[in-house]
C-alpha cells in the first residue's frame, strides 16, 4: 500500500512518477470495492435503535412502561416491551421484518417502526 509514502524518496523520474500513479490506480480500484462490499454489508447492521417511555393505563402511576426498538437498514430487527401495572410486569418481543410484525403493535411500539427521519 502506497509504497512512496513508507520510503519519504520523492519519485525523481518521469518513469518512477508513472510508476506511482499505476500503484494508486490500483489502489483506487481495490479501496473502491472495499467501499462497494461495505455499503453491502451495512444494510445489515444496527441501523435504528430508540426507546419509548409510555404509561399504558393513565391515572395509575408514571411511565414506567417502555418499548426499544432495534432494527437494521431494512427495517428487520425486534421490538422488546415492557408492560408495567399494579398486577405486575409483562415483557413481549416482536420480531420485525420490513417494519411489519406478525403480531399487532401499539402505537408506542409503530412509533418506534415509523420515524420522518427515516
């Protein structure tokens, strides 16, 4: 890799300069298809995450109830909620494929799914 930056010899020919610019072309060719394989890849990464705080029974208590949400470029991920009432605590997941559930969403939990930023 860039083999004139290790040595600190500037090229002195006209055949050496040629010879340097065929090492960056090839370099250009490889790191852009390095770029190329990772804008692939990425898609499959952590792309979205958020929580939201929410009290789903108003006039008993604060927001102790909560939906995350983690999702990659395609919109596949999970969503994890936490039900909390005086009964006690419920936790559900819902696996998400292209911001659609098999299983009905709250409107917490679509917020999450659905954001203008997107």
């Amino acid at each position: 890799m860039f083999k004139f930056l290790k040595n600190q010899k500037k090229p002195e020919t006209l055949e050496n300069v040629l010879g340097y610019v065929k090492e960056l072309e090839k370099e250009v060719v490889r790191l852009s298809g390095e770029i190329d394989k990772l804008k692939k890849e990425s898609v499959f990464f952590t792309k979205k995450a958020g929580v939201e705080r929410y009290n789903p029974f108003p006039g008993t208590g604060g927001n102790q109830s909560f939906s995350v949400a983690i999702l990659d470029g395609n919109k596949d991920g999970v969503i994890i909620t936490s039900i909390y009432g005086r009964e006690g605590n419920r936790i559900y997941a819902k696996s998400i494929k292209r911001g659609i559930s098999e299983y009905p969403l709250s409107e917490e939990e679509k917020k999450l799914i659905t954001n203008k930023n997107d």
